[in-house]
C-alpha cells in the first residue's frame, strides 16, 4: 500500500480541489436564488430532479453501506442485503407521498427548516417559540451524536488510507467539510452529495462487476450454503429481530427516517416550487437500489475469506486483496465520500438549528440578513470544532450504535409533529408532549433494554404519536389548532 501512498494522496488532493469549488461556486449561486436566510438553509429553494435525488441517496446511504453492512452480512448472511435494499422503495416512497406535501407547506408558512416547520404549524407566540427550541434542542444534541460518530469514522479511514494519525485524518476531512459548507450552505451540500453520489455508484458498479466476474450470482449462493446453509436461508432475522420477517420492519423505518429526519427532510424543503417529485423518484429509485447491492461484499468475503477475525474487516480485506491499488484508492475515496455526504448535512442541519432556530426562539423579531448569514457560517464552523473536539476526547465506542442511537430517537421524537400532522393536526401541547415521550421511548430502550435497533426507535413512534393526538385532544382548550395552510 505505501507504494501507492502518493497516488492516494493525489486522488484525495483532486477530491478536495473538486469539492472546495464546487463550494465556491455555490456561494454565488447560494446569492442570485435568495437574499435572506433561505438562500444558506435551503438553498433558496432551487433544487432540481437530478442533484435533489442525488443529496437525498447520498446522504440515505452513509458510509455505514459501505463499511457497516459488508460486515453485518459477513457475518449474518442474505438477510442483510434484504434489511439494505429496503432503504431504497423507502425513498421512493417517501418521495412520492410525502416530499410534495411538507415542501408546498413550508413554503407557504415560510418555515426553512424543520424545527421551524413543527413550531409554526402547531403555535403561534410564546408556545409556538417553545416548540421551536425544543426541536432545536433535540436535533443539535441527538444529531451531534451522530456527527461525532460520522468525524471517528471518516478520520479512521482517512488515517489509514493517508497514513495519518487518526486525529489528523479527521481535522483534514471535518475541514474540508466545514469550507465547502461555510461558503454555500444546503447548495453546497447538495451539489458536493452530488459529485459524492456519482462516485459511491462507480465504486458499487466496480465491486459488482469484480465479484460477479468471478462467481456469478448462483455460484455465489452455492458457495455460500457449503460454507452455511443458514446464510442463505436464515432461520431468523437477525440482527434485525428473531422472527424472520422483523427485516421488513426495515421498510417502514427507513421511510420515516426519509421523511422525518431533520437532515433528511429539509432536503424536500429546497426543492423548486416547480419540481415534478415522480421525476425525482425516477432518479431515486435506480440510485438507491445500485447502493443497496454493496452488502454482497460481505456476502463475497465470507466464501473467499471465511477466517476474519473481525466481520467489519470484510470491506477493507476486500479491497486490499481483489482489487488493483489504484482501483483500491478510488473505491476508498467514494466510500470517504459516502461518510462525507452524511457528515456535512448533519453539521448544516445542527448550524441551522441552533443559529436559526435557537435564535429565533431566543430572540424573536431581530433580523438583519448579513448578520443572520454570518451567525449561519459562524455556526457551522462552531459545531464543526466542537464534533471533532467529541470525537478527540470521547471515550471508545461503537459507531453504528450511536448512529442509531442519534437518529432512532430523534426520529421517534418528531414523527408527531412532522408526520402524524399531515392527516391529523394538533396543537403545541400535543407536538410538546410527542416530542418528550418519543425522546424518552426510544432513548431508553436503545440504552436500557435489548428491544432492537429497529424496534427500540418504533415503539417510540408509536409512543410519541399517540401521546400528540391525546394530548392535543386534551388541551384544545387550552390551545387551539394553528390555522394549516391548504
């Protein structure tokens, strides 16, 4: 690999250049398509089909597809490429039925991101501000969780790939990140998920092409029962639950992590006005299900190298030992790619939060659009700083695990307001006491209990959207339904 170490150092310097003027450019587009805030949140809302479907995939499909799940179906087998591939009509779905309403109703309430969103459609005065910074609230400390994770991972691979020490691998990459968003905001995100998009499906293109090149599909499965019949045909469905048909539970998960994720959903928030959303999930659609093969590394490596000693190695192994170093290098930059298309919109969607929701819950009625884009940028830096300051100084820990930890419980906590609001709207009691009760759910089952990674995060939906049409049933006196736009 040190042969090579000058060509992976010149594929990263290129990368780098790319993304930087990709940011750069974005920035003056960033100005023509909005002068206020809208313009660095969401991106005046001037998204098209294509990149719009792009910075949805990319950012659906972290560098946990790349590294985590080759290791998860190295060691349980089929099932995984099921629990994967689930993600990509999850998509389409939430892109078909959902996207078109939340975008038309926040532009019409003018709401530019999602805590704002929930508070505006629930509230209006003071419990309205308390709605917002509660949101705001939830999605900096549960999303920065998840940034911190993203920072340990993409600064591990970068350090062994660059040999670099760790903490140097991520401050380069968190920096580059920070850069690219500080100039250009969601439009900078959006175009580098872009760029970073086309790379991850080269990358699965070229794995596949090599893998079925040397066992076709049912040589595959073949080998696989020789080596463990229960790799193919599992008589559960772990790790996703011990019935075998928990891995479905997936599908439904993986549509409200789509439509109810502030990092997620706020990317239908930035889509033009005009958008066809059919023709997004034209573009989603065969996006995501290329993605979703890249399990079957694992699934490879299991009957080409049954003796790792760590299942998450699957991927590395592979690509250091059936692959040309070059193609090695390139694959490593799509999978940093991949991590990095995650990264920076949870460190855009934490900045927002706190320099424009926090702020306006604060501090209500005190605006001024350079100073406002300034606290923009200043918080990006900030939270950039302080996620790889976690990173550096926190204990050891399992990345997957407070991914899921993060998300699940964040998802549980705003699937009331944002979700369970489009056919049954409460009030701001009711979006309150969702928010409390799914955070509390899905956080204590997640840290307290073996329920599942999927099903810990469910129930807390199903707590937290109960609690918003009781609760609202109960306090309608107190507070009335804020008026829906049509």
């Amino acid at each position: 690999m040190n042969d090579y170490l000058w060509l992976n150092w010149l594929i990263m310097a290129a990368s780098m250049i790319g993304l930087l003027w990709l940011g750069w450019k974005s920035c003056g587009a960033m100005h023509q398509n909005a002068e206020d805030e809208s313009g660095f949140l969401v991106a005046g809302r001037s998204l098209g089909p294509l990149v719009g479907a792009g910075t949805i995939v990319a950012t659906g499909y972290s560098g946990w597809g790349f590294m985590g799940s080759p290791g998860v179906a190295y060691q349980f087998g089929a099932v995984e490429l099921l629990g994967n591939f689930m993600f990509a009509p999850a998509m389409v779905i939430a892109v078909l039925f959902f996207a078109r309403f939340l975008s038309s109703r926040a532009e019409a309430m003018g709401s530019c991101t999602i805590p704002e969103y929930a508070a505006r459609l629930h509230a209006t005065g003071r419990l309205g501000r308390v709605v917002q910074a509660v949101a705001a609230l939830m999605t900096i400390v549960l999303l920065l969780v998840f940034l911190t994770s993203q920072i340990k991972a993409v600064g591990m691979l970068a350090a062994g790939w660059l040999d670099l020490p760790e903490a140097w691998g991520a401050t380069l990459m968190i920096g580059v990140i920070i850069l690219y968003t500080v100039l250009g905001g969601m439009l900078a995100v959006a175009w580098t998920d872009a760029l970073m998009l086309s790379g991850m499906l080269a990358a699965a293109v070229i794995i596949c092409a090599q893998i079925f090149g040397d066992l076709s599909p049912l040589a595959l499965v073949s080998e696989l029962r020789a080596v463990d019949a229960a790799l193919v045909d599992p008589a559960t469905a772990e790790p996703y639950g011990k019935h075998p048909g928990a891995v479905f539970m997936v599908l439904p998960y993986a549509f409200m992590f789509t439509a109810v994720l502030p990092y997620m959903s706020v990317r239908f928030l930035a889509f033009r006005p005009d958008v066809n959303f059919s023709k997004v999930a034209l573009f989603v659609a065969p996006f995501a299900c290329i993605l979703s093969l890249i399990p079957i590394v694992g699934l490879y490596m299991r009957v080409r190298m049954p003796g790792l000693e760590a299942a998450d190695q699957a991927m590395p192994a592979y690509l250091q030992t059936f692959l040309h170093p070059a193609l090695g290098g390139f694959i490593t930059l799509c999978i940093l790619f991949a991590m990095k298309s995650t990264a920076n919109s949870l460190l855009h969607t934490v900045a927002a939060a706190a320099s424009h929701d926090l702020r306006r819950a604060l501090f209500p009625g005190r605006e001024n659009p350079a100073a406002t884009l300034a606290i923009n940028r200043a918080a990006v830096v900030v939270f950039g700083l302080v996620g790889l300051a976690m990173m550096l100084y926190a204990p050891p820990f399992l990345l997957s695990w407070l991914g899921i930890l993060g998300t699940g419980t964040l998802l549980a906590a705003l699937v009331g307001p944002i979700f369970v609001s489009s056919f049954w709207l409460g009030n701001g009691w009711g979006a309150l006491a969702a928010m409390a009760g799914g955070f509390v759910t899905s956080g204590g089952l997640l840290l307290w209990s073996d329920a599942g990674w999927v099903v810990g995060p469910l129930v807390g939906c199903l707590v937290s959207s109960t609690l918003y049409v009781l609760v609202s049933l109960a306090t309608f006196g107190i507070s009335r339904r804020v008026e829906a736009p049509a």
